[in-house]
C-alpha cells in the first residue's frame, strides 16, 4: 500500500469515527435566543435575591446538556466570585461528565478559597455517582490520577496566568499530579518567574516529583543491577538544575527550599554510598560525581551566603548526608529504602509486594561498604570548623559544632576548646560541651570540669558539662568531680553527678556515693543509692541494706531494693523476700519485680501470698507476673486463683499472661479443666477467659513434645 492509499484509508477509519459518536453539544449549536437566556441565568446567579436565585438556578438545571459548556465558561471567566460558586453547584446537580476537568481544575486554581471548596464537594459528588468505566481516563476514583489534560492547562495557567495566586496554585496542583514530563515547565517558572511565592511552589514541586523518579532508580540498581542509559541521565541532570537555580536565586526564602529539595534528592545516593556497585563502575564514578558535586555546592552556601537560615540549612545538610554516607549499619538503609518506596504516592514508581528484607528475598547480597576516601570528609570538617568559629550566627555556629560531634575527630575538639573562650551563647555552649563529650580525650575532660567548677555558668551548662565527662569516662576527672559533690550548692546538678559517679566503678567513688546515701534530701538519697547499684562494694552495700530497713522514704528503700539486688543478684534473696512485707507498696513492688527478674524459687510462697492478700492492685499484679516468671507446679493454682476472684481487672490480665507463658502448660491444662464446671455457673467470666487460654497452653504442650521427639 502507498502513502497516498494508506492517507485515504486514515481519513475514512476518522470519519467513521466522527458519525458513530454520539453528539455533543457545544455553544455554537445553541439558538443566539437560548444563548442569550443562558447567560442572562448565569448572570443572575450573583444577585442577592434569594427567591431570584432559586428561579434561575432551577431553570438552569432544567436546561441541562444545553447550559454545560455556558457554565464551563463561566466557571473559569466570570470575575464574580458568587457566579462561580453557584456555577459549581449547578453543574453537580447536572451530572454532566464534562465538568470533572473544569470542577477539578477549579478546586486547584480559583482566586477564591470558598468556589474552591464548592468545586472539590461538586466533583465529589460528580465522580461517587459514576462508575470507574463511566469515568474512563478521564479521573480515577480515588483521585490519584487525573485526564492529562488538566494537567496540561496547569503547566499553560503556571506559564500564563497573570495573577500570582493562581501561578502559586498551578505549582502545587502539579507537585501532586504532575509527572517527570511536567519538570522543564517547573524548572522555567523557579528560574524565571518574577514572583518569589510562585518560583517557591515551583521548586517544590520540582523536589516532588523529581524524589520519586530518583528513588526509584537507585532501588533498580541497587537490587537488580539496572542501568539507565546514557551518560546524562536523570538524577544528574535534576542535581544540576537544582543546583544551578540555588546558585542565581536572589530571594532566600527559594534558596532555602531549594536547597532542602536539593538535600532530599540526593539523600539515596549518599545513603547507599558509591562501593556498593560492585562492577557498575560507570554508575559508581556518576554516583561519586552526584556526591562531590552536592557537597561543593553545601560547602559554598556555608561559606558565601549571606542569609544565616540559609548557612544553617547548609550545615544540616552538610550533616546529615555525609552521616548517612560514612556512619550506617546494614539495615538503615535496606529500612530507609523500604519505607520511602512504599509512602510514595505514585504506584508505578515502587515495586508492589515489597518484602521486609529485599536483598535476601531476591537472594541478592545487600553489603553497605563506606567509602573510605577522607578526602571527601576532609573538606566538610574543616567547613564545619570554620563556620564554628566564625560565623556570626549564633544558630549557624551551633548547627556546626553538632555537625562535629557526628562527623568529627578527635582532633577537632582543640578547635572547639580554643573557640569556647570567645563565645557568649549559651546554645552554643551547651551544643559545644555535648559534642566534646561526644569526641572524648582526656584534654576534652578536663576543660569540662572547669566548666562545671566555673559558678557564674548556667545550671544547665553545669550539668551538660558532667554528663559529658562521664560519656569520656576519664577516671582521675570523675574522681576529682566526686570531691565536689558534697559542695555543690545546686541539687539539680547534685543529682546528675551522682548519675556520672555511676558509670564510673571505683572505691573512692562508692565512698562518695556511701556518705551520699545519708543526705538530708531525699531525691539526693535516692539518686545515691540507685548510683551505688552500679558501683558497689562492701560499705556501699552495707549503707544499702540500713537505707531498706531504716529510711524514712519509700522512694528510697524502694531504690535500695533494686540497687541491692543488682549488686548482689541471687543472694539478695533474703532481703528482698523480708521486703514483700514493707508498710509501703512502692518497696513491695520492687521486691516483687527484683525477685521475678532472678527466677528466685524460694521467693514462691511469698508472692502467693502477697498475690492472694496484698491490697495494693500494682503489687499484685508484679507478684503474679514473678510468679509466671519464676514457673513450677505451685504457681498454678494461685495465678488461676487470682484470675478468677481478683477484682481488679489489670491483675487479672496480668494473672493470665503470666499462666500462658507458665513452664508447666500440662499442669495448668489439668487445673483449668478441673476448675471449669464450678466457674460456668459461679464466675463465667473467669471461665471464657481460662477456657480460650486452653488452645494456647495445648500448642505449647504439642510444640515441646514434638521437639522432645
């Protein structure tokens, strides 16, 4: 067949096509008479005669098929806004399937927020009464897709529209709606609208859609070794363009979303590093220039811009990509992945049935090796030092010093030392005094003790300096912070170096901690003695033993009874079984709790008993799970006891976990089933609670004899 013949056969197949359609009627095929009418309606529908309006838009509806496209019009022309939203009413009640694009584009681009509204309730009502084959392409029914065609008159109303709001309002319909093809619109209007809000919602919108395209690419190579084609693909031509619009934005509100969308964008290549690629090296030498590239363009914001929200943004991100980068464990990123691909709003952009563990599901090796060039790490630190020093924003200079504590050395805490003796902010101090606690030496230890000795600083100051020498754990300066206590005039920072004196296992130090144990204050004493827990010897437990028995406080033999028992294990027995009959029910609880935690056998007849009798409901509940704790035959029978007579419903439930996880299921069987024929009629309750607890005690009872077999 020749061209001429296949034209002529083209041209019949579209007449065909053209005759078999159904009509549509248009403002063309309207009487100039009905035309004139319908207008002269859609006029009236602004007057604030209620009777007049009611008129009119009833004969409207009765006009139908013939008043859409008039309405249409009106909907997106008509200055007054009460036109509009009346227009939008009318069209629900038509039912006609053309206004879903005028409706849709409405309630994203009208001037006014209540026609928008009407126009969001009206294409609901529109779309809940058609089918999805009556709606075909043109709208989806949970409004994730809609007719490219009002896509398309967003990006021309983004591009054309005079008014700003309306401009701001096509950006953010197409960050929702819109796809990759829409991205060179976007990049135009962010780098040459003469409004600042609109070249805002623009790059928003750009990071939107640009994050998902990305993302789904580094899943593709990462799990199934997919390479997209050609050398300029799309991740390093989105990060160019992004990079170049931060670069010549005058406004710094748009620098700053630009630079947060160029962070985000970026965020899975520095995630998944550049030596995961294995024999991909064409990616991998892209993915290092993804990499330098973003890092360049952070490290010049830090250094040259001249907003400090700006700088500050830098240095977060500064932070935040090179972490990811250098300092991840196998799962983070396999999670990081997995999470963001499945709350991605686009299905074609994720896999479906994406499994918890891609790598070993699809029996493919998922090894995250940092890169070990320090030359790419270099520059950042000394960035991050330099902006510590000398920026003149107090939030830049304290986003710095974090940025160190995760990325630093131990080196850079000398920088941080020399600096502390200029700066006059207090967040700066106290995110400098965490970091150097992070960073460590013995240098390091030191300046923070004269930080807390120095008494013109901040109790907060204080008390992050020795929380920071006890994350050193240098021991000559914890001992030296220990001859300090009994001076120290501030009892919230009393309190947090009883904390430090914890960490920290030395005689001189449980001294401190023993004479602490006999402090007038009762938060002191018991902070003391919880610290004498982890620092123990023979006065310290000694002092222990006369706190449970002799002090005032219920916080503190309370305290006592779990320091006691975490010194001594299984030979607080006697002491803790002695404490199940304490006047308080604080001390009675820990007791409880202490001696489920060891298992002690002993301790079986005692916490029956405090199960049975004790009016304290929080007492009894530890008691009985101690007793599910502990097990054995004797525990049966109470914990059944408990869940059919006690009152309390938080002891119950804790009386049945702990019977369900019992180690003897064969004796709790026997005794629920010999217990069910009184509890049907007397306790029905309890007996639908024990008699649905019998399949789970059966699997147990099957479970252990198959593995015996």
């Amino acid at each position: 067949m020749n061209s001429r013949h296949f034209r002529l056969c083209l041209l019949g197949a579209c007449l065909v096509l053209v005759f078999l359609s159904p009509p549509r009627l248009s403002e063309s095929r309207v009487s100039f008479e009905e035309r004139r009418e319908i207008r002269a309606l859609i006029y009236s529908l602004g007057t604030s005669d209620n009777t007049l309006f009611l008129k009119n838009s009833r004969a409207l509806r009765e006009k139908g098929a013939e008043a859409v496209p008039f309405l249409l019009s009106a909907l997106r022309l008509n200055p007054n806004p009460r036109v509009r939203y009346q227009v939008a009413r009318v069209l629900a009640q038509i039912r006609d399937d053309r206004a879903v694009d005028a409706l849709f584009q409405a309630s994203k681009l009208d001037p006014d927020d209540a026609v928008r509204k009407v126009s969001k309730a009206s294409l609901d009502a529109l779309i809940e009464k058609r089918s999805t084959s009556q709606l075909g392409d043109r709208v989806s029914k949970d409004y994730r897709r809609f007719d490219r065609r009002s896509i398309f008159s967003f990006r021309n109303r983004l591009k054309t529209d005079r008014r700003p709001s309306v401009r701001q309002r096509a950006a953010q319909a197409l960050a929702e709606y819109g796809d990759e093809r829409d991205l060179d619109a976007l990049l135009e209007v962010a780098k040459g609208d003469s409004v600042a809000a609109v070249r805002l919602e623009a790059a928003k919108a750009i990071t939107e859609i640009a994050y998902s395209v990305v993302l789904s690419a580094e899943y593709r190579v990462t799990y199934y070794g997919t390479l997209s084609d050609g050398p300029d693909s799309f991740r390093e031509r989105m990060v160019r363009s992004l990079i170049n619009l931060v670069r010549e934005e005058p406004d710094a509100s748009v620098r700053l979303e630009i630079l947060k969308g160029l962070t985000r964008l970026v965020f899975p290549t520095f995630l998944i590093g550049e030596e995961v690629f294995g024999p991909l090296l064409s990616l991998k030498a892209r993915s290092r220039e993804v990499i330098v590239r973003a890092r360049d363009c952070l490290l010049s914001l830090v250094r040259g811009d001249k907003n400090p929200s700006v700088r500050k943004e830098a240095v977060i991100s500064l932070s935040k990509l090179f972490t990811a980068l250098f300092d991840k464990g196998d799962e983070t990123a396999d999670e990081e992945l997995r999470r963001s691909l499945l709350r991605g709003r686009r299905p074609h952009y994720f896999y479906p049935n994406l499994p918890g563990k891609i790598g070993r599901f699809y029996g493919r090796s998922f090894v995250y090796v940092p890169s070990r060039a320090e030359h790419l790490l270099k520059p950042v630190r000394n960035a991050l030092s330099k902006a510590y020093s000398t920026d003149p924003d107090p939030g830049v200079r304290r986003e710095a010093v974090i940025g160190l504590s995760l990325l630093g050395r131990k080196k850079d805490s000398s920088a941080i030392l020399n600096h502390l003796r200029y700066e006059r902010s207090e967040d700066v101090w106290l995110a400098s005094v965490e970091t150097l606690g992070q960073l460590g030496g013995g240098a390091a230890a030191e300046a923070l003790l004269g930080v807390y000795r120095r008494p013109s600083n901040s109790v907060n100051l204080r008390k992050a300096a020795v929380m920071s020498i006890a994350r050193i754990g240098t021991r000559k300066v914890i001992r030296n912070l220990a001859t300090y206590l009994p001076r120290e005039p501030s009892r919230e920072v009393k309190l947090v170096i009883l904390e430090a004196l914890g960490y920290q296992r030395d005689d001189r130090i449980a001294a401190v901690l023993a004479r602490a144990c006999r402090d007038k204050d009762v938060q002191v004493r018991v902070a003391a003695a919880t610290a004498a827990g982890h620092n123990f010897t023979d006065k310290t437990i000694s002092v222990l033993k006369g706190l449970l028995k002799d002090d005032p406080d219920e916080k503190v033999r309370a305290a006592a009874c779990t320091s006691l028992s975490e010194a001594l294990g299984k030979k607080a027995a006697d002491l803790l079984i002695a404490a199940l009959n304490d006047s308080a029910p604080a001390v009675r609880r820990a007791a409880a709790v202490e001696l489920g935690l060891h298992s002690i056998a002993k301790s079986l007849n005692p916490l029956v008993s405090t199960l049975l009798n004790d009016l304290d409901l929080d007492v009894r509940a530890e008691a009985a799970t101690a007793l599910g704790s502990i097990g054995g035959e004797k525990s049966v029978r109470p914990l059944i006891a408990a869940v059919t007579h006690d009152w309390s419903s938080f002891v119950r439930s804790h009386a049945l976990e702990a019977l369900l996880k019992t180690d003897e299921p064969r004796t709790a069987i026997i005794a629920i089933l010999a217990a069910l024929p009184k509890l049907a009629t007397e306790y029905p309750r309890a007996y639908l609670e024990l008699n649905n607890a019998l399949p789970h005690l059966r699997q147990r009872v099957h479970g252990r004899d198959l593995r015996d077999r």
